[in-house]
C-alpha cells in the first residue's frame, strides 16, 4: 500500500506521470471522500480535513490517519521541531495522556517502531499492553446459568422441575453461577482485535492481533455498534487493570468502523482537531498541578453571561478553555488555548494576535473577575525568546492583565513544570 504524510496546512502534489511522487488524482478523490465521510460522521463542516486543488490535495488543521483503496495518508501536527518521528510521538503522546492510556512508544528506539506511522503505533502500543494484561488472566464475572443436569447445582428451580421436567425425574432444573471469560469487557477487547486487525497494515501488528484472538476463544462476538453505543461493562477490583485499555479500544471503535463493517474493508479515517486535541492536553496538565500549586482548576467552564437586562434575562455565555482559582477565591486566571504560531513582527498586532482573541480575554477578565488572562500557544523557533511567559500586556485601568505564553511541545515530561511557572507568574 503507497503511504503518504504531510504536516498541518502542508499539500501532497498530484503525479503528472504514474510513477512519479505524489498522488494520483483518483487517489486523491478517494482520501478527499474518505475524509468528507469522516467529517460528517463527527459533525464538523465537510472540508474540515482536506481540500481538493487543482495541483495537490492540502491538509487543514486536523492530524490522523486517512486511508482510502490502496493509498494511506498520515497527518502530521505542525510542531517546530523539522523532524516527522519527533512530531509523531509528540502526538501519540498528547493522545495517551489526554485519554488516559499507558504507553510506550516513547521508550521504543528500534527502527521498525519509528517507521510506523501515527495509527500503527497507537495499534501496536494497544495491542502490546493488552497481550501483557491477556497472559495474567482474562477478565472473569459469574454469569447466571440455567440448566438440567443429573446433579444438584447451585439451586433448584422448582416450576421448571414440576412442569417441564415432571416426566424426567432423572434431571434436576439447576440455577448456578458459572466463572466465565465471555464478559461484556472481553468481548469489547475481541471486537476491537478483530478490527485493528483488518486495517492495519503492519506486519507485526496483523500477526499479534491474529495472535490475541486466540486468546479470546471463549468469549462470543459483540457487534461494533453495540461496542460504541452503549458499552455494558462494570469495572471493578477484578479487572481495574483493563481500565485504559477500555477507554483505548473505545477510541478505536468511534472513529470510521462504518465503512470498515459495511463490506469496504479498505477506507477508514483515525482524525483529531489538533486545537481541541491542545486545549484538552493543557487542561489535563493543569489538573495536574492543582494539588500542587493550591488551586482549583475547572475546564470548559464555569458557564457565566456576558450581558443582563432589566428583565433578569441574560445573554451571551461564556466557557473559558481553563479556569484556575487560587487562594479561597482570592486570585483567578483564565487560560485560552490556541493552536497557532505565534509571528514576531514590527508592524501591525504584537506576535500576531487577531483583535478578537484579545476581546474574548478582556470579556473573560470582566465576566469572571480575573485579574489575570493567558493566551497560550506552542513554542516555536520563529520566536527568538524561551518558552514560558514571553509578554505582557495591561489593560486601560491597569487592573487586567493579559499574558502570552507558549509551551514547548518537543519534549513532553517537561510540559507540567512549564505550566507551573506560568500559572506561578504574578500579576
């Protein structure tokens, strides 16, 4: 299968010649489809993804896998750092702490790992932790049984006993409860198995999901749809472990398995919004620091309106990315994400900066009584100062302050501190 990648706002070039690099235009009708497709399924306009030129195909702000008939295109995020395997693991990595999975993928230095692409090291990473979970022990629950055995059982199921087997004196209708492996869990585990299988294109990966397989031969078949719609699973001490390889197999399963299940084994798309993918990574840090830096952290929220009228009415809400609250109330700071790169520049807005973002901030300080606004973006080499807070700004009574910060994406165990040094940063 040809396999393509390209970066945010980067273009793929249509072949003038077959054999030539680049993209034939029927390939490129194909992943634009597959695409649309995807768009619709996740509610977002239908050019979202990628758009069709007259000379290349141009990615947008969203970063995955797509595959369509005999062609894969990866999506890279736009990180400053000139190196694809460094912007992969960037995002494999924004991914597993956003949805709360263990991985590993940061420790694999061998060169089959580093060739895979975004969707194949997720696949591999999942498959790995879930064949170290399989060889300790399936996930096991007693299931009601029923049946007419020639010994006592559990216990007695007396109409059964006098109305059906009344002429059967030599069977007794048993009511037991039987240890079973075929769980709601495990079969949510096989589904997905069976799934990553057939869209992988790894070698390795097509080998071990096959492999796992066998290990779920008692356990019955779940269909897709039920698996994401309204998984019926109960996690307590016995299978806690299998926990966020759940919520992994469930990330799988929500992306593109319609056309996967529908007979089209060969077009499916793996995508997120690299913006909503930042916002939730930064907030998810914060989180982590709460304890810490002794303060409450809310995300998406708390939900307030911007005007009131005479009648009592309001209008207009409001939901800031992050709201921290420091010091019983005292102190408040609201952070606004911003997948963008910041431009240095002697004319026009300071680093670029469109009039609205600054608006929003100014509304966010009054509407919440902030004394302190961030507009925070990822670092990038076009901008000659460190990471951190790298400017500042006052409102006209002086009494708001709004910064601009940047966080350096390359290196991600460094990202908790540096968001502690700017919430730490005092007005």
């Amino acid at each position: 299968m040809k396999t393509h990648r390209v970066s945010e706002w980067g273009s793929v070039p249509f072949q003038s010649t077959p054999g030539e690099p680049g993209l034939s235009r029927q390939e490129a009708e194909r992943l634009c489809l597959e695409a649309e497709r995807f768009a619709r399924a996740a509610g977002w306009p239908a050019d979202d993804i990628l758009s069709y030129g007259r000379l290349e195909i141009r990615a947008k702000q969203t970063v995955g896998v797509i595959q369509s008939r005999g062609c894969r295109l990866e999506i890279l995020p736009k990180i400053d750092t000139g190196d694809d395997t460094l912007a992969r693991r960037t995002l494999i990595g924004m991914l597993a702490s956003v949805h709360d999975f263990p991985l590993s993928i940061g420790s694999q230095a061998t060169t089959e790992a580093q060739a895979k692409d975004v969707l194949e090291n997720l696949i591999a990473s999942f498959l790995s932790r879930l064949d170290l979970e399989v060889r300790r022990g399936l996930p096991r629950q007693y299931i009601a049984q029923q049946d007419d055995l020639k010994h006592l059982r559990g216990s007695l199921d007396v109409t059964r006993q006098f109305t059906v087997l009344a002429a059967s004196p030599d069977r007794l209708a048993c009511r037991y409860d039987e240890l079973s492996p075929d769980t709601p869990l495990s079969r949510v585990l096989k589904s997905t198995c069976r799934y990553l299988g057939r869209i992988s294109i790894n070698p390795g990966n097509q080998r071990r999901a096959r492999d796992l397989l066998s290990a779920f031969d008692g356990v019955g078949d779940l269909d897709p749809r039920r698996a994401i719609a309204s998984p019926d699973i109960a996690l307590d001490r016995t299978n806690v472990a299998y926990r966020a390889l759940l919520d992994q197999a469930l990330m799988f399963l929500r992306q593109r398995w319609q056309t996967i299940y529908d007979g089209d084994s060969t077009g499916f798309a793996l995508l997120f919004q690299m913006n909503a993918l930042f916002e939730a990574y930064i907030g998810k840090a914060a989180r982590h620091l709460q304890s810490r830096l002794g303060c409450d952290v809310r995300l998406q929220g708390p939900h307030s309106f911007a005007l009131h009228t005479d009648l009592g009415t309001r209008h207009f809400k409001t939901k800031p990315d992050i709201f921290v609250e420091f010091e019983n109330r005292a102190r408040r700071t609201i952070i606004d994400t911003k997948w963008k790169q910041l431009v240095q520049t002697d004319r026009g807005a300071p680093w670029g900066i469109s009039n609205s973002d600054i608006y929003q901030m100014l509304a966010y300080a009054e509407v919440y009584d902030a004394e302190r606004v961030v507009l925070l973006y990822p670092h990038s080499k076009q901008i000659s100062l460190a990471p951190g807070l790298i400017d500042r700004f006052y409102s006209r009574d002086r009494d708001r302050v709004i910064d601009v910060a940047t966080i350096d994406l390359s290196i991600l165990t460094g990202t908790e501190a540096q968001l502690g040094e700017i919430l730490q940063a005092r007005s």
